[in-house]
C-alpha cells in the first residue's frame, strides 16, 4: 500500500538499551499523542543494503523491542528504526545511532561466591553469560569476548570500616589474616580496560 | 615487542569514543561499509593479520586524516591527537612487520583492495569521514585479535 500521509509527529529518544548484549530497543511515544498509537521496528546490518522488519514488533502500542537475536553478531554493527500510527496518519521513521554491541552494551557484576575459616576468606567470582536465544544454546561467558576482563574486589571490615581493594585477572582469591569472629562484606566488580566497560558491584 | 601496540590501542579508542556519535552523525550512508563488507576484517587469518593492520594503519594516515576537518575544534583537536597516535602505531607495525617478515597473503590483499575500492566509490570527504566513523570497526578487531 502507498506511503499514508506523514504528519504525526515522531517517535522520540529511539535507542538501544544493552545489558550482557541483550540489545532492547526503547523509545518515548510521539508528543501529545496519548493513547492508540501503534508501532512499527525495522533494524539494519550497517554497510549492508536493507531495512528489515521485525514481524513480532509489527502495529505494537509498547514503548520497547527486543532485537537480540537480530543484533547478536557482535562483529557487526547496527541501526534500528520505529515509525508511529494513529487514526490513519503516520510519523517518520526514526532511527538509533549507530549501534555496536561489543562497546555499546552494559556488563552486569559478576556473581560473588564466598567461604571462609576462622581467619581467611575464599572469594570466585562468575563472569556474566552473553545473552543468549534459548537455554539449550551454548552459553558464551563475557569472558570469551572480552580477554582483557578483569576483576575488582573489594572486602570490607565492618566493624574498623577498612577496606581492602585487589585487582584481580583470575576468577579467585584468598584473603588471609583476617581477625576471626568480625564481619567481612565482599563486593566484585568488571572491568574491560578496552573497549573501556565497567559493571558496577556486585550487592 | 613491536607488536604490542595495546597502550596506543588505548589511546585511540578513548579519542574516537568521545567524537564517535558527533562523527558517525555527518555520515548518513547505512548501507555501505568502507572496513566491514562485503569482506569482514575478523576473517583475516592469523598470520595475515600483523601486514594487514600495518596497511590499514597506512590508510588511515596516508588518505583519510587529511581529508576529516570539522566546524567543530574540539572535534578536530581530537581527530589530530588520533592521527599522531595513527602515527607512532604505524611506524612499530611497520617493525613488527620487518622484524617477523610478515607478509599479506593474496586473500588478505584482495580484502584490502576491496577497502580502497569501497573508500574511491565515494567522494573523498563523504569517504574519509565514512572510514573515521569506521574506527571501532578497526579497533574491535585488533583488540580481539591480539
């Protein structure tokens, strides 16, 4: 069918938001619009030559689309569009910037396991998975796509408030001398030197 | 050795970073890519890899810098501070590539030639300023491929 008449206004602040590569599209509804508009997402492989719709995104009235699997070659980069229905009219196609996902994703905290004696702690640290279709697939740890990930470690006394800080590339540590009978808080964060990425602590 | 080059590697990308979307903005041309179609850089074999960077990196320095001014003097501040690390980075490629007798493979040239035919098939401003907003393209793949 032809182009509808396009004077409604635009679909605003259109943009990825990425955790772990899980690559969600976001945008804010057309000023003053209210109620009843529909959406439409079409994304692109940058450098190659099409628009593709995304079917399960076709005449939605959310805000948001999940284009993971769509983007989840991490060695392309990519843009993403949304145009805006209501009664018969229709805005302009919207697009992102220009999308990577290897630097423009969010890295979660690495999950934090802790044991302990009487005078020492043992701390392994689990990088985050890259996001994945099923979970059937093969889990791809952030690790594997990003060699130069490292780890900051933070152990906290709660009684003196002293805190320690390690830097660490291996996934374990053992903090020795520790006075027995107190309270230690760990908390682990990531950090990509580059692509410059940094999780914030874990809880 | 000459072939670490990770600390300007650094340098690079925390320049590109802060003009990335000032200079991805002034390209409007989705559908071709100077650095990752049709070929993708990332299926550069190993042992091609330390001659292509090194004529990558002379790309860069001999066609697209000179021709990526902006209105903009931060902007321009920063593209000049990457063109001098492009610089210092070529010149221990270019050791690296002596040192270990490096040579391009033909497949690896004939990727290369592609990236010189997609770089003239633009005029040359639309073309330099393509390839700088290409940056983390390169970046990506000699980070992953060190």
């Amino acid at each position: 069918s032809g182009e509808l008449y396009c004077s409604l206004p635009n679909p605003r602040n259109v943009h990825f938001e990425s955790i772990n590569m899980k690559n969600v599209l976001h945008w804010s509804a057309p000023e003053g619009t209210g109620d009843g508009v529909l959406y439409k997402v079409k994304y692109a492989v940058y450098g190659v030559g099409k628009w593709i719709r995304k079917p399960e995104c076709g005449n939605i009235n959310r805000t948001w689309c999940d284009l993971s699997s769509e983007t989840s070659d991490y060695e392309e980069q990519y843009y993403a569009s949304v145009k805006a229905f209501l009664n018969g009219a229709c805005s302009d196609w919207m697009e992102t910037t220009r999308f990577n996902p290897l630097t423009d994703t969010k890295i979660a905290p690495p999950m934090v396991s802790v044991s302990s004696t009487d005078r020492s702690i043992s701390i392994i640290l689990t990088t985050p998975e890259k996001w994945k279709r099923s979970p059937e697939e093969e889990s791809v740890s952030l690790l594997q796509v990003y060699p130069g990930l490292r780890y900051n470690v933070s152990v906290l006394n709660k009684k003196t408030k002293k805190r320690w800080l390690f830097s660490i590339s291996n996934n374990t540590l053992v903090v020795p001398w520790l006075e027995p009978g107190t309270a230690y808080c760990v908390s682990a964060q990531i950090r990509v030197t580059t692509p410059r990425l940094d999780s914030g602590f874990s809880k | 050795g000459a072939c670490r080059v990770s600390m300007s590697l650094a340098e690079i990308r925390a320049g590109f970073t802060a003009i990335k979307a000032d200079i991805q903005s002034r390209d409007p041309i989705r559908t071709l890519s100077i650095l990752s179609h049709p070929h993708s850089l990332h299926k550069v074999k190993s042992s091609d890899r330390c001659c292509i960077a090194h004529q990558l990196f002379t790309f860069y320095v001999d066609k697209v810098f000179k021709h990526c001014r902006t209105e903009d003097s931060f902007v321009n501040r920063k593209i000049s501070s990457i063109a001098n690390s492009f610089l210092s980075t070529r010149r221990k490629l270019g050791q690296c590539r002596e040192q270990n007798n490096c040579t391009c493979g033909e497949e690896s040239t004939e990727k290369f030639k592609q990236i010189l035919a997609n770089y003239e098939g633009l005029n040359v401003t639309s073309a330099a300023m393509k390839s700088l907003g290409e940056l983390d393209i390169l970046l990506d793949w000699m980070e992953k491929s060190r």
